[in-house]
C-alpha cells in the first residue's frame, strides 16, 4: 500500500509538473507572442507617420508604397545601441589594432591606383593624399568591409525608438530621399547599425551635404565608386575646417621635468612657447618656432608615446570625436607617406573592465575628488579628478588611470587583459 501509495503521489505529481510545464511554457510563448505582435503593431505604426512626413517632404508616392509597408525592425540594431563594452580599451590596444602594416601597406597600394585624383584633390581642398587614404583605411579597410545592415530598416528601427528618435527620423527621412535622388536601390544601402554608409561611412546628413560626383558618371555612389568616395572625403575634411599646408600634429619627447598638467585641449599654447618647454620631435630635433596653436596629449599616461596636436587634428576629431581616432589617422597618413610610425614603446597596459573604472571614479568621489556619476567611461571629469589626486598624493599628474594609480587607491581589477 505504501508503495502504490508512493507511486501513485510521485506519477500524479509528476503528472501535475508536466501540465504546470506545459501551462508555463504556453504562457510564456503567449506572453512572448503578444510582445512581438505589439513592438510589430508599434513599428507599423510608426512607419505609417514616417511615411506621412516623407510625402511632405516631397518624398514620391511611388516610393512610399514600396518602401514603407516592407521595412522590418531590426532587433539587433536595438542590442548594439543598448550595448555597453565590457572592457575599457587603452591606447595601445586601440592603436595597434589600427595602424598596423597592412594598411601601410594597402595604403600605398592604393595611393598607386588612385595617384593622379588624389593629386587632384589635394590641389583643390587642400587635404593631402595621404590624409584621404588614411580615412579610408580606417573606416572600412579601403571598402573591404562597408558594413551588413540594411541601412533604411536600421534607421527606421531608431527612428521608432524613443531613446534618439528625432535625430534618427532626421537621418531617415534624408536616406530616403538620398535613395531617390541616386537613383539607388534598398538592397545596396548597406552599411553599419547606425546607419553609416560606404566607403567612407557617410551618414544620410553628411551624404546628402558633402558626397560628390568624382567619376564624373552623373551619380554619387559611395559603395560603387572609389572616386566618389575619395572626391567626398576630401570635400568634407575641407567644408569641416582643414587647413591646407598643416600637420595633423606630431609625436614628441617630453623633458624630464615636464609638468603634465599643461597637457590636454583647455592647454593650448603656440608653438614656439612648447619649444621653450624643452618639447622635442621624436627624432630629438627642434620643435620649431612658429605660432600654430597646439596642445600635448598623452593618450597612455606618462610611461607612453606623447604627441603633440594643431589644428587639423580637431578637424579630424569633428569626423569622429576621439583623440584615439584621430592619432590613428594621422599616425597612419604618416606612414603612408613613408615615414616610420611612432618611435616609443606602448606600455604593457590592462584592459580595464568597466566595473574597474567604476569602482575608481566611485572611491574618488568617496574622497573628495568628484568625477560626477560614475559610469565606467574616463572621460574628461574623470581625467581631472585622478590628476587632482595625484596632484595632492605627489604623483605624476597625468590624469591617466595607470597601475599605481589602481593600487593606490586600492581598486581591486577583475581582470588583466593587454
């Protein structure tokens, strides 16, 4: 009895925990179910009223009936947009990663190809040849690699999203119209996530306003046409502000007694006067006399290459806002045009994970020296409030979060990864 008993307690419950399974996984593929038909009823939505601007933007009913009711919602547009890197990359890891001998390489290769256009461009924007192929390199390893996205969903799908929506309605709606105008077609707008197209990774904006015609075939096409892309780039770094005849900037030697705090934008002094400060050019030579405005970056702390920047090294930053980036670019222009690169050693760094740097802007606000929030991104509040510290604990004031700094404050570092 207490075996049947046993067995007929232990079957029924099993039985229940079969239906009770069977109940929860039919309510979770419901719930799933009426998650999925709402965000799709919501994007039909949307691109309904995204059609309704594009018609009075001029946009052909043509157009929009072809186009609108086959946009499909790009869920991994979404994830990349909400996606946090889990480690924060150091200079070395970023500029290895990027200026590296093959692109060298492939630059001189298609500074061959293309010498007499980039010849003349540089005669009519001002930008040299090498500057273009630099970019180039950088942005899609000389168009072997444009990006997978389709570029009309994507930005359809953040245009739907709260989060950047005017902006991305903004990028949209010019696509759209961008795709009219070329006469080009939605399955060879293809680029990055966020909408970044081509050869050169033009969004719609500076695509409509900066993209010409430089094979001379009546069409402005960044996928297809490498003098197109070429022509575009040129046009857009001389509309940004480059200045013909001018550096991007310059690896330096610093003196021994150099006071890092001068270093940095807000320190922006002319030239001449960084030649009094003892700054030298990698190679030990003077530094020279003129009045440039320039600022010294240090993009891995004291024990790393430092640099020195002028102007067209912002113009670069205004393509893309990073003084990494633009290190690259003008460090990779340079040995395009055969010289040998950066002369001091990258420091053996870790990877800091973003808990790393939240954990350290946490116990500098702990000890007076506020950062603001912390976010795990060392950005400028971060920088001043380490080189506040380490102003008031006589350290190097490099405003960069080395390992004696790390250890200093007694940041326990979940991973070392160089």
């Amino acid at each position: 009895m207490r075996l049947a008993s046993f067995q007929s307690s232990f079957f029924s419950g099993f039985t229940r925990s079969k239906i009770s399974l069977r109940a929860s996984a039919a309510f979770i593929l419901t719930v799933l179910s009426a998650t999925s038909v709402n965000a799709n009823d919501n994007f039909a939505n949307c691109t309904a009223d995204l059609a309704n601007k594009a018609k009075e933007e001029g946009v052909s009913q043509t157009t929009i009936d072809t186009l609108f009711p086959s946009l499909v919602h790009q869920d991994r547009v979404i994830e990349l947009d909400r996606s946090q890197p889990e480690f924060v990359q150091t200079f070395p890891g970023y500029f290895s990663k990027r200026v590296t001998q093959w692109r060298t390489d492939k630059g001189k290769e298609m500074y061959a190809k293309h010498k007499d256009l980039l010849h003349k461009l540089s005669d009519k924007y001002g930008v040299p040849p090498h500057y273009l192929l630099a970019f180039w390199g950088l942005e899609t390893n000389f168009g072997s690699y444009k990006g997978k996205m389709p570029v009309l969903d994507s930005l359809a799908t953040l245009a739907c999203d709260k989060r950047r929506s005017q902006y991305f309605t903004q990028e949209f709606l010019v696509a759209v119209k961008l795709m009219e105008r070329e006469k080009l077609t939605r399955e060879e707008m293809i680029g990055s996530w966020a909408g970044a197209m081509g050869h050169t990774q033009f969004m719609p904006s500076a695509y409509t306003h900066y993209a010409i015609d430089g094979d001379g075939d009546g069409q402005i096409n960044l996928w297809a046409s490498e003098e197109d892309a070429l022509s575009s780039a040129a046009n857009f770094l001389a509309n940004l502000g480059w200045e013909a005849g001018y550096r991007w900037g310059r690896e330096v030697q610093l003196p021994n007694d150099f006071n890092f705090q001068l270093s940095g934008y807000k320190n922006r002094q002319p030239l001449s006067e960084w030649n009094e400060k003892g700054i030298k050019k990698a190679n030990g030579s003077a530094l020279g006399e003129g009045d440039t405005s320039a600022y010294v970056i240090v993009p891995a702390g004291h024990e790393g290459p430092a640099f020195i920047a002028y102007k067209n090294f912002r113009v670069i930053m205004r393509w893309n806002n990073s003084e990494f980036y633009a290190i690259a670019v003008g460090v990779l222009a340079d040995r395009i045009a055969g010289a040998s690169g950066i002369k001091a050693a990258l420091p053996d760094l870790p990877a800091y994970s973003r808990n790393d740097i939240i954990t350290l802007q946490s116990k500098l606000n702990a000890l007076g020296f506020d950062v603001g929030k912390p976010d795990g991104i060392i950005g400028p509040a971060t920088r001043e409030g380490i080189r506040n510290y380490q102003i008031a604990n006589n350290m190097i004031a490099d405003g960069f979060p080395g390992l004696a700094l790390m250890a200093a404050l007694e940041v326990p570092l979940e991973k070392k990864r160089t």
